[in-house]
C-alpha cells in the first residue's frame, strides 16, 4: 500500500469533503498498521471505521492514533491509497499534500496530476471551512449569538501550519506557507517569506522571500526579504527554478533560471532567464556575454548589475564555467 | 433612494458604531423593499427596525433577509441613503465600502469624500471589533476566562473577506484585502497581492502584487510577485495609476504611470513617471526619448532595462505610438 | 529596581512558561508599587501574588492593577528587574520587550543579549500558545470537540499588538509586527510594512517596507511598499542601517547604510554598501564617485539610477557633502 491515515474532515451542508486532516499520516505502512485501520475493507477515500479500530490499534503500539479514534468517534475515516495514482478526491490531495509537509514526500515526487480539480474552493475561518454558498448564513448566525466570525483566506489550499509541523521550523506568519510546502529541518520562514504547494527547502534556509510552486531550494542556502523565484504556473516560462545549495538570493532580487551551488544575485538584481549577461573572470575581465538561461544549474557564480555601466555581470572563476556539463548534470 | 441595507454592527462603552456589516446591500432598491424595510420612516444611518419587518420582507420575497432580521433581533439596524452624498456616519461607509466590494458599485464611482473622519481606528480580534481605550480590560479578561483574545489589526479598514466575498475570487490571505476593494469575477489575489479600498480589477487577474488606493486593472491583466503601483495617498504622484486589459506586470516591478492594453513591465524594472525611456521600434532603432509619463495610457508597449547598457527601453510598434491620442483618449 | 510588572502567562504540559502578559509593565517603579507587588519579596521573573495584593495596589492608587490582579487570581505573578542585566528567563524577556513596545525603552536601549536562548518556539494558536510537542493532540481535541484550532504562527517572537497597542498606531496587518518592535506615535504600518523586534520608528511614519531586526526610522520619514533595510542578523553586513528624519525610501528599494536626513531612494533603486555612486551637484556635474558606504549618515541626498546610462547616482548639494563629519557625527 502506498499510503494510509486516520482522517477527518469539515463537510458542507451536502455532506461533502471541503478538506481533511490527517494527524499521523504513513507512507509505505506496515501491514499491522493497514490492518489495525482497514480490517480487510479495500482502499478508499472515506472508509468508515469500525468499533474494534481503536483497539487494534492499540493492540499494534499505536496508542496516540488510538487515542484520535476514540477522541473522533464518528468524525474519523479512513484514507487508504493503493499506489500513488492521479488522485480523484478531495481526502486524497489532502493526505499527498500532508505527505509532503511531513517530508514523507519531495516535491515533484508524488503525482499530483490535476488535484485543482479536487479542491473546493472554500473560506478558511476562525470556526473551521465553510462552503462559499454557506458562508453569510454562517456570518448572520455568528453575529446572532454574539460571536465573531473571522475569514482568514478564501482559496483551494489551506495553511500548512493547521496539518503538518515538521521538527525544526518556524513560520513567522503561517498563512504564507500552503498545505503541500516541504520545510527542511531548520527552515526558517520568516513573516515575508513564502512557500507554495509542492516546493520549498531541503534543509537549514533563512526564507524571507517567495518560493513559487514547484521551487527546491538547497542546504543552506538563504532568500532574502522580497526576493522573488520565477513560477511556471504564470508568466509564461516553462524552466523549473530550483535554487542549489549554499546560495543567497539577496533581498528584492528576482531569479528567472535554475542555481548551481554557492551562486549570490545581489539584492535588487532580477536576473530572468533572458537577460543577456557579461561574463567576468576574477580580474574583471570579459570571458564572454550570453543568456542567463545558458548559466542555469552552474555553481560557484555571483550575479550583479554594475552600479556604474548599468550591465548584468557574472563573477565566476573560469573552472566553474568550464566544468558545468558534468558536475551539474543534475539539472 | 440610493442605497438600502439591513445592518448589525459592533459598538464600544459609549453605544458607537465600530463597524456594521450588511449581508444583503441593495443599491437602488426596489419600492416594495423599502417599504418593507423602512415602513416610512425616514432614511438615515442607523435606523430602528420595527416588529413587522421580518414578515413584510417574507411577503416581499425577501425569505433571507427575514431570516437575518429574526436572528439578529435588536442587534439589527437599516441604513438607508436617500443619494450617494458625502458620507456623514461610521455607518454609510461601511455601506459604501460593501457596495464597492459587492460590485454593485466601481471604484471612483461613489461619493467617499472625507471618510477616514468616518472610520474609528479599532482593534480587529478574535472577538470582534475593540475600542482602542477597551482593549486591555478586554485582553485580561479573556485570559482570566481562559480564551486567547488575538489582535489581527489595528486599522481604519476591516478585511473585505469578513464582509464581503464575492463569486468567482479567492484569496490566499485575507488580510491582504480591505473592505471596499473591487474584486471581478475570475480574480485571484494571491498571498502576496494587496488590494486598498476603491481599487481592484474589473474581472479576471492573478493578483501577487499590490493595488494601491485608487488603482484599477483591467480584464485579463495579472500582477506579478511584489510588484507595485504607486498611489496617490503618499509619494507625491498626483496621477492617478491604471492598468488596461490583457497587461503584464512582472515580479517585483513597479508602474508609475497609467498603461494601455497589452503592456508589460519586465520583472524587476520600476518605471517611474519621471523615468527618461528609450522608445525602440520592431528592429531595436531608437524612435525617440521621453517620460515615461508621455506614454501614459499608450497600448501594446513593452519596457525593460537593458541588461547590457542599463537603459530604461520601450519596444513598441510605431503605429500603437502615432494612435496614442485617439485610442486612449479613455485614459 | 529597574521594572516591574504584574504578568501573567501560558504554560506548557511540565509548566514552563511559554509566553508572558504584562498589561501595565512599568519601568523605573515608585517605591509604592514596588511594595504593593512585591511585600518585601525579592525582585525575580515569576514572584508568586499573595492575597492582600490587590487591596494595596487599590490603596495605591492603581485601580486597574488591582481589578486585574482580582481578576487573573492564581494566574498571575509579578516580574520584577533589579537592573537591566542579560535576561535569563522567559519572563524577563518578555517584559523588556514589552518595555520597549511601550515606548518606555529605545531599541538598542536594552540588554537583550542572549535573548533567543531564553524564548521558547511556540505554536502561536487561536487557543493561545501551545508547545510544539503538544499540538497535534491539541488539534485533534479541537477537531473533536467541533472547534477550529488556527496556527498563526510559529515563532519564538509573538505578535507585538497581542501584548502592546500604544497610542496612536496603525497596523494593517498584526502579524507583522514582532513584540519588541517600537512604533513612535503617528505610525501607521501598512499591510506589507514589517517592524521586527528591538526596531521601529521615532514618530509619525508610513510604514510600507520592512524594518529589519536594529534599524531605527525618524521623524517624518517614510518607507515605501516593499522596500528593504538590510539587517545585520543575516547577509553578512555589520553595519547598523537607521533612517534619518524626514527620508524616503520608495518603493520596492532597498537600503544598505545609514542615511542622514531629509534623504530619498529612488522607488525600485537597491543601494547597497558597496554600490559605487556618482555624485553629482545641482548641475548634474560629477563631483566623485564613491561607494555608498562612504555617504553614510549624510543628509540631503537623493539616490536614483540613471534610466539612460544605468548609473547609480546620488544628487546632493555640495555642502551637504563638506559638513559630512561636524553634522553626523550622530551616526
């Protein structure tokens, strides 16, 4: 089985998914576990759970997953997935992006084919989802029994902070980071950072700027306040970023091709994939002038706009350019 | 009549108004529903609403309006506006702002004159609106009582989403938008847009950049990341900023004139009104230097900065150019 | 004694203390109060409250004291500071913090030195703040018991606004002002203005950008949308950046030393330390080149990049430039 959890949802008044949450989600599960939770029931997006769940588990050493069933009662389903197809429901993209956040996953990893298609649109309140066609009755009733009811986003995707906080992370304004974010163990976010779904850190990073969907970032590697990294979801460019490890992306900068290792943009540069660069070696000397995108994936580089000509340079030694087929053929 | 609502609102020790929210506004509003919500009495800000008024909406068709009557009790109030004059209370504001955010009126459209006298600065919480003079008595008071009372602003202006959520949007973080912005259907504002009170965009648009007070942009025009219009409010720019239909605003770029249709502001580059240009034709020739601000409202331009040279250039076609004056005399 | 303050606070599962309140923290005590919160107690982070309290606060004359010692009972304590020494407790940083959001301290004023060690990463929740290790069972139970639990943060910094609103704010979005952050009267931080701790204004300022961790704005000086201030906890400058009275940083800028008064940075225009600047006279004569560190804290000066030549130039009078030293000496 590919993955399995105990979960529960909020559904609008037709009883459907707006979204589900899963506290102890499990890739790859053991066969006990599969069992303490399906009891020979096959795989699905709502298996209902039967009265003998809490024990079985219990009887595997799941006591805190035992402890959720019983704490649930009838709140609490089943999310039980045979391998890692296009998902079809909403518990389904819920229990892949939750994967992700719990660094069970790598983005790009799972298959995600078509999941807006599977995410209601839905506002995210101070009393839980509610459906958009719900929500001014919600809204009167609040304000009837002298209550406040507060919209905190109105999207398919919710916070990450409310399902998933991996060890060694802070998030300075949890609602800059989406469900499906992957943060590396000392992760920082802090309050001008983003990160989308599907995309995010490896490991250590100070993230003051924005990871666009489908963005990795490496070890050790920092990005500055209001930095941006070029999506592919618009503008209209189809090269994934990704940004390697040891790099800074200076504050306000903008990055519009793929980074090798220990690469710098100096703040305020906005370095697209067009932008036509001059190559300098260690004493300034012109090396040659060429797209930004034929530097993608090399390492050792630091970009710049001459504060005096106004041209886009790249500081590099001349090895680091020579050796870029081979040592980033990862890119 | 101009505009009438059914109202509830929050008010401090004294019985002000901190804000009033209407769930259903209805400008220009039919007879028989001023009748039923008024029964002659005279328009005004707060008027008292009557024990009959629940039926007579019921017998007017207006079965939720009733029900929100009967929940609210004498939590309910109507405001009614005989004409869209200078607003004069805390309460036609907020309906004018909801009118705007209900797209029952476009930014510019309606009489705002001297509404920040209008608005109480309040303390947005978890519990509702707080008089600033209140707000500690009330922190102690929750934390005796065991409740986290959180402060998510301390504004003029509420979150549009609390008020508001028109079809077709969504809106990564609520905070992001204050009541009174104009969302068209098709827009999504996403963590990083910001939309300010009568401004927003006409219908569909990505929106990861910030609307200004006072800007609107057109059907089909997107935002990139952090990119800024200039306001009016502060910056000492007198012009009022637009952008046309089918634009591109890049990641992190900065627009200080109005645009035509068709433009795009390279990533990165902000173009200031003062900005001197380079105007080049199809063949990269110089047709002409000039302000930015004499292209003002001009379509299909494009504008970089040079990455060789640092110059601020415009391709353009040398017909959209000749046409300026008679194609934008809209702008 | 340096400080005291009645407190009270939330604690994790083994009763450490994961956060403190202090409504009315006072700097610089009267004997009085020191005798009414501590009755010959000695001065520590968590003084436990006796009974007759409250009935000599009241005889003190601190009437809202007493009603919140009454009204916390058990939960409450006084934090009491003999000297500004390096904090070693929860407690103690949470009141000098609250010292300075108060205004009763400058940024830099106080020792905070070691202050990371002693605050605990919290998940900032609408329940309050619970411990990292107890989340999940906290979410679960909400869930249970039909409640939303929101994390709206985490941080080892909480939001200033939920400890301290001082007179004459604006915030149009709490989460991005970090407790420790000073906001001088007549400040209004927008919705993509950011304030960190030990950090802020002077007076009256609009707050569009970030105000990194130490940088200190004046009188009058306004940062436009999304413009930065270099910090010196990452990115490797040890300079200090401050604003000087009467400044501008337009939007989308960035800065990287300290400017003197009456200074303006072109909207869009990153100026790092090391940028070379041409310096130009009223006549567009170049007086030097220099780079931007060497103008640091002189005042009169206005950065801009040239659109034509892609030049970094600073226009200045010359004799702002001559009375450099006699007139900063300040910075």
């Amino acid at each position: 089985m590919f993955a399995i959890a105990l979960g529960t949802g909020t559904r609008d008044a037709q009883g459907q998914l707006l979204e589900a949450y899963f506290p102890y989600p499990t890739r790859n599960p053991s066969q006990a576990l599969v069992d303490a939770l399906l009891v020979g029931e096959p795989a699905g997006a709502e298996v209902a759970i039967d009265a003998g769940c809490a024990q079985r588990l219990t009887d595997a050493g799941e006591s805190k997953m035992a402890a959720a069933v019983q704490a649930l009662g009838d709140k609490a389903f089943v999310t039980a997935l045979d391998s890692d197809a296009e998902p079809s429901s909403t518990a389904e993209v819920y229990l892949k992006l939750t994967l992700i956040s719990t660094r069970q996953a790598k983005p790009h990893e799972l298959n995600l084919t078509g999941l807006f298609a599977q995410l209601p649109n839905v506002a995210w309140t101070s009393e839980g989802a509610i459906a958009l066609d719900e929500l001014t009755e919600r809204q009167i009733q609040a304000r009837a029994e002298g209550r406040a009811l507060t919209v905190n986003s109105v999207d398919k995707f919710p916070r990450m902070a409310d399902y998933a906080v991996p060890a060694g992370i802070r998030i300075g304004d949890a609602s800059r980071v989406r469900l499906g974010a992957h943060l590396g163990d000392g992760t920082t976010v802090m309050h001008e950072g983003f990160v989308n779904f599907n995309a995010g850190t490896t490991g250590v990073s100070m993230v003051e700027g924005r990871i666009s969907a489908g963005v990795m970032v490496g070890e050790g590697s920092d990005l500055g306040g209001g930095c941006s990294t070029m999506g592919t979801l618009s503008g209209g460019n189809s090269i994934v970023i990704s940004v390697g490890d040891q790099c800074l992306l200076g504050a306000n900068s903008g990055l519009g091709i793929p980074l090798g290792d220990r690469c710098t943009v100096e703040s305020g540069l906005y370095l697209t994939a067009g932008s036509k660069v001059r190559v300098l070696d260690e004493n300034g000397n012109t090396l040659k002038e060429v797209k930004a995108r034929d530097l993608a994936g090399v390492s050792d580089l630091l970009f710049r706009r001459n504060s005096m000509t106004g041209t886009v340079e790249c500081l590099a030694n001349a090895r680091a350019i020579e050796l870029n087929p081979a040592l980033h053929s990862h890119n």
